[in-house]
C-alpha cells in the first residue's frame, strides 16, 4: 500500500502561542461568540443573558489554558498537560452551553449562528487533545529518559 503524501504540509516553526492553530481557532470561535447579539424578544431575559455570560468565560477560558499550557510545557509539563485537558473540557461545557442556547432561543438566523459555531467547537477539541499527545510524547518521553541531575560543584 503506496504511502500518501496529499495531507502532508510543511508548517513554520512554532515561537509562541499565538503560532498554535488550536489557539487561533479557539481565540476567532471566542470572537464569534462574543459578536453574538440576542434578537430583541429575549434581551430581557435575564437567564438567557446569564447563560450567555457564561458561554462568554467559557470560550475565553479555552484560549487562556492553551497560552498558559504553552508557557509551562518546559518547566512543569504535568501542569501543562493537564491545562490542555481542562481546555478540553471547557470545549465540552461551551458545547453544551450552545446546544441549550440553540433549543431555548427559536429565532432562526441566531440560531444558524450558533449552530455555525457548534459545529466548529469539536474539531477544535479534537486539537486541543492530539496537541497533549504530541507534547507528552515529545516532551514527556525527554523528561523520561534523561531526568535533570543537579550536582554541587566543589
């Protein structure tokens, strides 16, 4: 069976987080969900609104832990891995919150809105976890093999 090289891409390298694609795709999905407006029939509600704030924290939430994860990847790694996981489930939490929106609120065009971001939230997850693999079989298999030893000079 031949190999194929069709998906294959060569990428720049990575100098911070803002490099990342699951950083950039979270921080336009957080953009979109806070250029949402409620259509005028549920601007009153106060529990929409709140539901909504909470979606708002939630998608700023996801972006933060990627940027903080990529800060301490060389310095404490189980942090790190566990602040991608925490990322991962917050995209579970926004999901969910969309799904609720979505049912609550029968306006079809902000409907579609929200559906459109919907369904971008689990690729974006499915990122958020394949960048954990990568970082701990990478960084986790050189902390493994070659533990730091620190000797006093005399």
């Amino acid at each position: 069976m031949p190999l194929e090289y069709k998906k294959f891409r060569v990428r720049t390298s990575i100098k911070s987080f803002r490099d990342l694609d699951v950083y950039k795709n979270t921080t336009m999905l957080s953009a979109d969900i806070f250029r949402l407006k409620l259509p005028e029939k549920y601007r009153k509600s106060e529990k929409i609104k709140k539901e909504l704030d909470i979606l708002y924290d939630l998608s700023k939430n996801v972006t933060r832990l990627i940027a903080e994860s990529y800060g301490e990847k060389f310095t404490d790694l189980k942090s790190s891995l566990g602040k991608l996981e925490m990322a991962a489930q917050i995209c579970n939490l926004a999901i969910s919150k969309l799904d609720f929106l979505t049912i609550v609120i029968d306006e079809p065009e902000f409907r579609g809105l929200l559906l459109g971001i919907l369904n971008k939230y689990p690729p974006n997850k499915l990122k958020i976890l394949n960048l954990k693999k990568a970082w701990d079989r990478v960084w986790g298999a050189n902390q493994k093999s070659a533990p730091m030893r620190f000797e006093k000079k005399q």
